[in-house]
C-alpha cells in the first residue's frame, strides 16, 4: 500500500514538474519559441547593429531595437513572472518606450536573456491547473494558456520587427530562414527553424 501512496505522489508531483499531454506539449512549445527560436535571432540583431542603429528609430513615433528590447522583457516580465509566477509587478511599460539611450548592448542582451531563462523555470513549472486557471494581468481577465499565448504571440511579432529594423539597417539578409533541405551559404551558426 505504501508503494501506491508513493507512485500516487509522484504522479501528483510529477504533473507539476511536467504537465502531460497536451498541456506539457504547449508549455514546451512557448518554451522553444521564446528561448530556442526568437531570443537567439535577437541576440545576434543586437550584436550585428552598431550603438547607434540598436537606439535608431526611423520617426519620433517609431520603436528603436533598443526599446524593443525593453518591451519585450517588461511583458513577459508582467505577463509570466508576475502573472503567472506570482512575482511582484514592477513594470514601468512607459519607460521602455521613453529611453533613448545608449544602455549598453551587454545589459540589453543580460536583460533579456535572464527573463527569458527566469520565464522558462515559471513555465516549466505550471500544470494543468495552473494553465486552465483564470488570472487578472495588466488590466486583462485570461487563462494560464491566454498569458502563455499572449507572450509568445507578443514576443514573436516584436523580434519580427527587430529583425526587419536590423535588416534595414545593414542592408543585408541575416541568413536566419531557410527551409529544410536548402544548403546554406557561409558559415553561420544555425538557429531553430520553427
């Protein structure tokens, strides 16, 4: 009877840890695409851009990388640290718009790979429960799947602009797509495809 308590409770546990099923899938899918597919793309944008382009915007409306970069640790910061990883929520989304810089390109690049990496921890850590519970962030009423999608969503369309900032910038392609089966040219390190 004590080995059935005991696998019950590893069971019990284990669903924390890493959900099954479909919510495991999903939870290492937003995984993969913040940290595995769009983080790295970014991170090779900022050191491509010179201090100047990474502050650049194209009119006084317009976003630089550098802001960009701020935004985006800010939301996922509110969105899954504190949303989801109940951390307080110290976000001043207004500033990441307001700074013109220069911050240095390593403190952008430290920010927003250690919220990715704390991000991941808080995903890894949610269950089923956790995923299908109701939360209150930034003024919305979602799902631990809304956050988890929003943030993905968010972040996808912000690393899409950086990429087209960068591309602009430098007049070149950045070698980050093919398709499979295409040889590529140079030696560039790969980065995830999906």
């Amino acid at each position: 009877m004590q080995w059935a308590h005991s696998n019950a409770y590893k069971r019990k546990h284990a669903m924390k840890l890493k959900p099954p099923g479909l919510a495991g899938k999903f939870v290492t899918e937003a995984r993969h695409s913040l940290s595995e597919h769009h983080l790295p793309r970014i991170l090779e944008c900022i050191k491509m851009l010179s201090d100047e382009d990474i502050w650049w915007r194209p009119h006084s409306t317009s976003n630089s990388v550098g802001n960009l970069v701020l935004h985006l640790s800010g939301n996922v910061r509110q969105w899954i640290l504190s949303g989801l990883g109940g951390e307080p929520d110290r976000r001043e989304r207004d500033k990441e718009f307001a700074e013109r810089g220069p911050l240095p390109r390593r403190a952008l690049m430290t920010r927003l790979r250690s919220t990715i990496l704390e991000a991941g921890k808080v995903l890894e850590g949610l269950g089923t429960h956790e995923l299908v519970r109701m939360y209150s962030i930034q003024g919305f009423r979602v799902t631990g799947v809304g956050a988890v999608a929003h943030v993905v969503e968010h972040f996808a369309y912000h690393s899409g602009q950086i990429i087209f900032i960068t591309k602009l910038r430098l007049s070149k392609d950045l070698g980050f797509t093919h398709l499979p089966g295409e040889k590529r040219k140079g030696r560039r390190r790969r980065l995830s495809q999906v």
